[in-house]
C-alpha cells in the first residue's frame, strides 16, 4: 500500500493509506488522556470501523 499522507489533528494522527483507486484505509491514534496508551482506530472504504486499541481499558 502507498502511503498517501499523515496529518496531525491536536493529539491525534491520522494516516490515510490507499492500494489503487477503489480502496482505502484510515488509521486515527489518539492519547484521550496523560498516559502512553493509544486509542487507535481504523476505517476503510467499505465503512468497517475498528477500534483497533481502546485506550481506556488497556490502562
């Protein structure tokens, strides 16, 4: 997959990363809080969301 872009929202960063014209996947990370756990979410063009790490129960 190619690496489209990364982008950095606050704490949080989005990578958007794409095989060809008809596919895509999403990956957000984000700290909701001052620890090292990530919250990580990715979705894709089929609109499959998947909270990959919930960064609130893996304290």
């Amino acid at each position: 997959m190619l690496d489209v872009g990364t982008f950095f929202i606050n704490s949080a960063i989005f990578c958007l990363k794409t095989g060809d014209s008809s596919s895509f996947t999403v990956t957000a990370k984000g700290n909701l809080d001052d620890d090292t756990a990530l919250d990580i979410w990715t979705i894709d063009q089929n609109k499959n969301l998947q909270n990959i790490m919930n960064e609130i129960t893996s304290e």
